[in-house]
C-alpha cells in the first residue's frame, strides 16, 4: 500500500523512527448516523517525541484523512516515564 508506505517515511523521518502495528488489522465497528453499521480497518502507528505539536498534528490528520480516504484521522497524545537509565 503506497498510501502507508508515504505516511512511514514521514512519520520516520520527522520524528525519526516509528513502530507501526501492521500485522493483524484491528477492525472498527461503529453505527452510522443512519442506523447502518459501518466498519474499517485500523493500523495504528506510535511516534514518540518529547514535544507534542498540536497544530503539526492538525494539518496532518488532515493529510492523513485525504491520503487514506476517512473522515477522521484519530490521534491520540500519551505522557510516558522512561524507565532506563537515561530517562530515570
């Protein structure tokens, strides 16, 4: 899928490296405004940076949703504590 592959190459080089969860698709089960039941497949893709820029992220979800043909592109900021030497 070129659509990821782009997206991997950016997301590497700006934050130099990723771990994108590839191997078994999770499946999104949602009810439509309709009534329908609508379904999608989900990757999810972990960059870790010690800045979080919101308005980076703003534009590219907006990339992202256009690049991947959704409505939303969901992106999800978590604090974490190193527990290695370095981070300690």
């Amino acid at each position: 899928m070129a659509a990821l592959g782009a997206t991997r190459r950016e997301l590497s080089n700006a934050f130099d490296g990723l771990t994108a969860y590839l191997r078994s698709p999770a499946k999104g089960v949602w009810k439509a405004s309709d009534g329908r039941e609508e379904q999608d497949d989900v990757i999810m893709v972990e960059v870790v940076t010690e800045v979080f820029d919101r308005q980076w992220w703003r534009d590219y979800t907006g990339l992202l949703a256009k690049r991947f043909g959704q409505e939303e592109i969901h992106v999800r900021a978590v604090g974490i504590q190193m527990l290695d030497e370095a981070g300690a």
